[in-house]
C-alpha cells in the first residue's frame, strides 16, 4: 500500500543511515523522494523538485533514462546475474572492460578489475599498488600518501587514507602507513596564502620534504581525488597536479586517482585527471559509470602496473582479490547505456558550458551573511558556510544552518545537499543554463531566509 509522506517521516526507527538528519537533529524533516524524469524529482507529497544533488553525484545522465531502463530490462530477459570467478565469466562484462579501455586510451588504461561501489573501488586500487610492487621486486612499498579533506569511501583502507577525521572516530585503529598532507586549497591553508602559485609551492615542498624523510622506497602510492567532492568541492590550482605527478614520478611512487565523483563528465572534462593533463597509473570509478541505476565500480590501470603484476615473479602475478560482483552483466549493461548517453550527448562538454553559467551565478550568493565562499569546476560547487568571513571560520556543524538552508530551498523547488557546514551541488550533466539560473535563484532566496 502507498503511504503519505509523514507516514514515513515518523517511522525512521527501523531505518539506519550514517548521516541521516533525523539522527544528527531530530527536528530534521527526511524528504521522501519518490519518482523521478530527466532533472526532476517527486515527492511522497507529489512536490516537483529540480535534483541539484544528482542522486548523490551520480544520476549523471538524469532520471528515468529509457535507453537505460531499455538495456537492463533486455539483459534480465537474459540473465540477471552470473559470477566471473573460476574461468566464467558474461560477454557484457567483457564489452564494458574493453569500452574502458578504448574510451581511457589517453591514460594508457589497459586492464580493469569490477565491483559495485566507490569503496570497492578504493579498496582494489590501494591493494593492487601494494601488489604492483611486490611484482616488481619492491616489497617494501607500502604506504600511501594522500590529502587531508579527502574522502575515499568507508571501507577499511579507504578510512585510512580519508582526510577527514571524523570518518576516523570509532572505527580505529586504522591502516598504519597512511600520511596526510595539506589539501589544496586557497580559502583555508596553514600558510594563509590566497596566491595559487604560491600554495602549490608550499605543497610541494611539504610533498617532497615528506617522501624525503619517509623514504620513496617506502610509498607505493599517492591516492587522491582530482577535486576533493565530499571534502567541499576543492579545486586546485592549474599547476598542482602536474608538479605532483613530476615529483611522483620521479621517486616511483603511483598516482591512483579518486574518479568516483569526477570520473565521465562531472568536472567539464570526461575524467578530473584529464582536466589537469596528468596520466593517473591507477583510476577507482564507480558513481557516474552506471548513473546510480545499478551499483558498479571499476578499478582500470595503466600498462606499467598491469606489465609488472603479469609478469611478477612467483605467486606475484595471481590477482588474489574479487567480489561475487566483479562483473555483474546487469550492472555492465546499464554502464554501456549509461557511457553511450555520456559520450552521444557529450556530457562532459555540458558539464562544462552549464557548469560555467552555474559558478558565475553561484558568486552572487558572496553577498549573503553566512555565505564565506562559493567554489567548484563543471557541475560540482560548494557554499561554505562561514561564522565570520573575515577569520572563514566555519558556521558550527551542530547548528544545523545548513540542513536550514537546505529545507528553504527545498520550498522554494530545489534538492541541495546539506554537508555540515557546507551546502554542495553536483546536478545531473543534462543539466540546462536555465535550471542552473533557477537552482541559483532557489538557494539566493534560501539564503535570506536564514540570513
Ligand atoms: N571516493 C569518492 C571520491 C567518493 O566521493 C565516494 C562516495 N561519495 C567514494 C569513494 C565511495 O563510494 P561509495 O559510497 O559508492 O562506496
């Protein structure tokens, strides 16, 4: 039977969710969303919303998609599932493999290894570079190096080697061999520089002093996401990915990058990575691969890391490591659909034009009390939400402004996402100028309600 809205709203006990706001500040209203098309979606209260959260970074090709729901419907005519252990393996899955790897020729992608969601994502990449070296005679290589304010997933390693401590909290003790380095970003840094050339200079040096004193001949790999999403959408300066990616190089260490937000068009670019001009060795996606309708991830690597692990010595060259999901046909159908939208309507490329119409607008909203910042690339935006704009100190979490916020443009017609002290965007990329003016428009008249 269909339930009303507040039927829901009331009954949240037997449903868990980490950060679910009735949890956090139980004066918090779940929205209940029920039916989606293109852009927009419904609630159990029949609102029509404009989705400017996307999903959670990953309806990338929008709602209800009829290729889509096309493809899957014709591979569960089929079969709906069967395993790719002990020599057995769909001819989808296949398909999708060598999709990626035509598509990512630019980053010299060569093999890919599946599961179902970004952590998994995360977690293969992490231990394939562990594996890499140990193939390549360098057992010793085992840390990683990444940034603080990342996320990575909530799998053990991807915890690990998260930026953010609260992820941290009751789930010690974490991965030993992970170091932290500052994250690239303008508005707050421990040098207080707001000069981009000059921040990248610190970081560097704080990267190369550290791989210094560590040892290069202990890192396997530097993990990060080309811009941090879940972090606050941080955008680094033009030349901070490839003086990372020349430093890596030159002490050996592998560059995994983090494309589960920014992986097929988020960022204006088909990957992050692709946006700086740098060649990651090993990329974890998940998210906009398959556009949320069915869970897959995928971990695709470069020929340097594939060569050596088929050719390690020993037991070195078996891959000792895949889930019931790595390759899931119904899952791998969906991706194609979902690929053939991204690249048939070129998504990155609207990503990108939208995005620009999207940022500019979004400065205006600097005015507003509480509004310290507003920043992003191509789809992906964030309002930080400040205390005091001169210090940027941040509003406090525990106030729930942003969840306020949140709820205002909600009546006014519009999803935003909530993040502690942060309001973050990442819309559909079929996205159009006009929804992004009027997504805008919903969170200017947001804001002046709680100003
Ligand atoms: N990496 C990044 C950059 C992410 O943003 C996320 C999810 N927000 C993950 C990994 C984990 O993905 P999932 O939630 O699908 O496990």
């Amino acid at each position: 039977a269909i339930r009303a809205a507040g039927d829901y709203k009331t009954a949240t006990k037997n449903f868990w969710h980490p950060m679910s706001p009735s949890k956090q500040d139980p004066s918090q209203e779940t929205l209940i969303v029920v039916s989606g098309e293109g852009n927009y979606v419904t609630d159990a209260d029949g609102n029509r919303l404009l989705d400017g959260v996307g999903g959670l970074w990953n309806v990338n090709v929008g709602h209800n998609r009829a290729e889509v729901k096309d493809a899957i419907k014709a591979q569960l005519d089929q079969l709906a599932y069967y395993q790719s252990f002990d020599g057995v393996a769909h001819p989808r899955v296949y398909d999708l493999a060598d999709r990626l790897v035509g598509m990512l020729a630019q980053e010299d992608a060569h093999r890919v290894l599946f599961g179902s969601n970004g952590s998994d994502a995360v977690e293969t990449a992490l231990k394939l570079s562990r594996q890499y070296w140990i193939a390549a005679g360098e057992p010793g290589r085992v840390r990683f190096l990444s940034l603080r304010n990342s996320y990575h997933g909530m799998h053990i390693g991807g915890t690990s080697v998260g930026g953010n401590a609260v992820y941290h909290y009751n789930h010690g003790p974490l991965l030993p061999g992970v170091e932290l380095l500052d994250s690239p970003f303008l508005y707050r840094n421990p040098w207080n520089t707001e000069d981009p050339a000059e921040l990248t200079d610190h970081l560097i040096r704080q990267l190369e002093e550290r791989i210094e004193f560590l040892g290069g001949q202990t890192i396997a790999a530097f993990i990060a996401e080309p811009v941090q999403g879940a972090g606050g959408v941080i955008v680094p300066p033009e030349d901070y990915w490839p003086r990372v990616r020349e430093v890596l190089d030159r002490h050996g260490i592998l560059m995994i990058s983090d494309e589960v937000v920014t992986g097929f068009g988020r960022t204006g670019n088909m990957l992050g990575s692709r946006g700086w001009g740098v060649k990651p060795d090993i990329m974890a996606f998940a998210k906009g691969i398959s556009a949320g309708y069915i869970p897959l991830a995928a971990t695709v690597f470069n020929r340097r890391v594939a060569d050596a692990i088929e050719n390690g010595p020993g037991f070195s060259n078996v891959i000792m490591h895949g889930y019931t999901y790595s390759g899931h046909p119904t899952a791998a159908a969906a991706a194609l659909a979902v690929l053939d939208i991204v690249e048939r309507d070129d998504l990155p490329g609207n990503a990108g034009l939208v995005g620009a119409v999207l940022q500019d607008e979004l400065q205006a909203l600097e005015s507003h009390r509480y509004v310290g910042e507003t920043r992003g690339k191509g789809l992906m935006a964030a309002i930080d939400l400040v205390a005091d704009k001169g210090t940027r100190e941040s509003v406090d979490p525990s106030s729930g402004i942003a969840h306020r916020i949140a709820a205002a443009a909600r009546e006014e017609g519009v999803v935003v996402r909530p993040a502690g002290t942060k309001i973050i965007l990442s819309p559909p990329l079929t996205l159009e100028a006009d929804e992004a003016r009027e997504m805008v428009r919903a969170l200017d008249a947001a804001l002046s309600r709680v100003d």
